[in-house]
C-alpha cells in the first residue's frame, strides 16, 4: 500500500531523512518510532505531497505521490486541526466538501464516521464543548471521511487520559480489521506494543530497525531483563557479570539481560551477599529495544 525507496531530504546542512526505505502491507499497522528530529514529520510531509524529496520515491497504491494520491490518503495530525465553532458533523462536512463527495454521498459518510467513532450523539455539538478524547476521535473521523486506503496517525493518543487512550485504540484496531493501512507516529512505546503489527525505529533519518516485536526481540540476548537496587552496585555489576549477564543502564536505573529463565530462588543466589534492596524483573520489552538501538546509534 505504501512504498518509500531511498529516500533523503536535507534541510540546509542538516539531513532530515538519509535513505530511508520501508515498505507497509495492505491492512497492517505500522509504527515508525523515533526521537525528537528523527524524520517522522519530514516522512510524513513527503508522503502527503506536502514536501518533494531530494532523493528516492513515494508511492502509494502503485501510484507516485501525487493529486491523484491524495484521495487514497487520511491525516489525522498530532495537532487537532478542528473549526471549534463548528459541530461535529458540520466539520465533517467541511472536510468532505474539500476532498470532492457530493452531497449524498456527503450526508452518508458524515453519519458513517460519526458513528465509527462513536460520537453519533454529539453530531450537533460546537466542537469547543467536547473533551479532548472526543476532539480526538473527531479528527479521526475527519481523517476518514473521504474512505481513504492509508491512514496516517500522528501522536494519536498523546495528551489524553487513559480511559480515552483505551477507546482510541479499540477505533484503531477496528480500521485494520476494515482493512485500512495505518502509519502510527507515538512516542508511547506501550501504545506501539499493544496495537503495531510491525515497528521501525529511526534515528536522524536513518531506519535502524523494522520488524515485529518478536524480531525485534531478538537484538537482546535475553529471557528476561532484570533492575536490581543496591548501595553496591560496581560489586553487582561484578557478580553478574561473572555469571553471564549483561549490565545495562535505564535512566538511573541499574538492570541486567538474564540469558537464562530462573527461579527466583536461584536469581536471587546469584547475588548472595550483596546488599540488595529491591529486585524486580520483567520480559524483554520495546522500551528495552528502542533504548538498546538508538543509544548505540551515532
């Protein structure tokens, strides 16, 4: 559905995107991570035609970015991009309007995508009195109106609380299950967990890594990962490291890749001795991948 092929584009000095190239399968969800000035806006703002490359290409459904794309194309920007005097439904007939729907086929899709979304109740609310997890899935709707193949999502969720996360994420899933292709942007690496078919990481342009959270998994030779707190730790670290484990740093936290799935009986023996405070273990997770990959990217 998507396909982007060695693409750069340089701002100035500076190179936003350097031969990026990754490939989204019809009805999949992807999710492209990265810091802060990674590239995720750049790619995206050549994808929507909004921006020309300086190298490489952009296709979408076999088709070369173009005007031609943009019907193909759903946005819903990290920024709510809402007439907040409007209602709900007159905004979704705004945007219906701009992308060419005549007037049934206007009256149609507005009913359809409040529904989808579930604000079929509010159609005739000023968008000023929803909550932000409403405004949220209005511009999710916005983002559809047009039945777009490919849908980008830009920090969906950020800013909201968790019940609203939880109900944005149920609309997302139900896209693909409509088989939609979504490009997810979020710097919640839990959200990127729960709903991603498959994840790339990039940094200063560059793609570092892609997969599915068991490929990526396997980049750390670990069963499970292991945060220790301790008044000693050049002796923790020393003790485990004589029995095969990886020390690492999370933030301040002291932790270590367990080769090997233990007891905690025989965990916990194998710092004997040392003065352990608090011992806490969890699976090998995507923070622990993101963290591993772009630390020890330049």
């Amino acid at each position: 559905m998507l396909q982007i092929r060695h693409l750069s584009k340089t701002y100035g000095s500076r190179r936003a995107l350097d031969d990026l190239t990754l490939m989204l399968q019809p009805g999949e969800i992807y999710g492209l991570l990265g810091p802060n000035g990674a590239g995720k806006t750049t790619t995206i703002n050549l994808l929507s035609g909004l921006l020309r490359p300086d190298r490489g290409s952009v296709t979408i459904g076999n088709q070369p970015v173009s005007d031609r794309t943009k019907p193909l194309l759903g946005i819903m920007p990290q920024q709510n991009l809402l007439y907040q005097s409007l209602t709900c439904a007159e905004n979704l007939q705004f945007f219906a309007k701009i992308y060419g729907l005549n007037k049934a086929t206007r009256s149609q899709r507005v009913g359809f995508c409040l529904e989808a979304v579930n604000l079929q109740d509010r159609a005739q609310s000023v968008v000023s009195s929803l909550s932000g997890g409403m405004q949220r899935r209005l511009s999710l709707a916005v983002a559809l109106v047009h039945q777009p193949k490919l849908v980008v999502l830009d920090e969906p969720t950020t800013g909201l609380d968790l019940e609203a996360r939880h109900e944005v994420w149920a609309l997302i899933r139900n896209l693909r299950r409509e088989g939609i292709t979504l490009l997810l942007t979020t710097h919640l690496l839990d959200e990127a967990e729960r709903l991603c078919d498959r994840i790339g990481i990039i940094k200063q342009g560059k793609l570092l890594a892609q997969g599915t959270l068991s490929q990526l998994q396997q980049r750390i030779s670990a069963q499970e990962i292991v945060t220790l707190q301790t008044a000693d730790e050049a002796a923790a670290i020393a003790r485990a490291e004589q029995h095969g484990f990886t020390p690492r740093r999370y933030g301040a936290d002291l932790a270590f890749w367990i080769p090997e799935q233990l007891a905690l009986k025989d965990l916990l023996a194998r710092f004997d001795g040392l003065p352990i405070d608090s011992i806490a273990r969890s699976p090998v997770k995507l923070e622990h991948i993101y963290l591993e990959v772009t630390q020890l990217a330049p």
